[in-house]
C-alpha cells in the first residue's frame, strides 16, 4: 500500500508572520509564493501545516 501524499502550495507571503509559523513553512519545503510540494501525510507534517494552516492550501494528491 502506497503512502497517502499531500500537495501543499503557499498561497500568501511568510513576510511579517511570525518565526514558528515561517520555520514551519520553510519545513515543508515551500520557499516562494505559489511553490507547490508534495508531501507525506504524517502527525509531524499535519501539525506543519496547522501551524501555517492561514498560508497554505492543501489537496490530497490524485493517482
């Protein structure tokens, strides 16, 4: 069984936010406005993108 993948784009900007909220967006790998990644679907990144849950938009990857 594959792992459940989640596609996660930073729609807003990290400027002026925050240290823990940007940390966490630079977690996941985003570094420019309208980046998307692709991620596993884990506790550790689920509570990544809670914290920044206001930049991000997230969609569950499509096979």
């Amino acid at each position: 069984m594959a792992d459940k993948k989640l596609n996660v784009t930073l729609a807003k900007s990290i400027h002026g936010q925050k240290a823990n909220i940007a940390q966490s967006v630079r977690g996941l790998g985003l570094r420019k406005r309208h980046q998307m990644v692709t991620v596993s679907d884990t506790p550790e990144i689920r509570g990544l993108i809670r914290t920044a849950r206001h930049l991000l938009v997230v969609a569950e990857e499509k096979h």
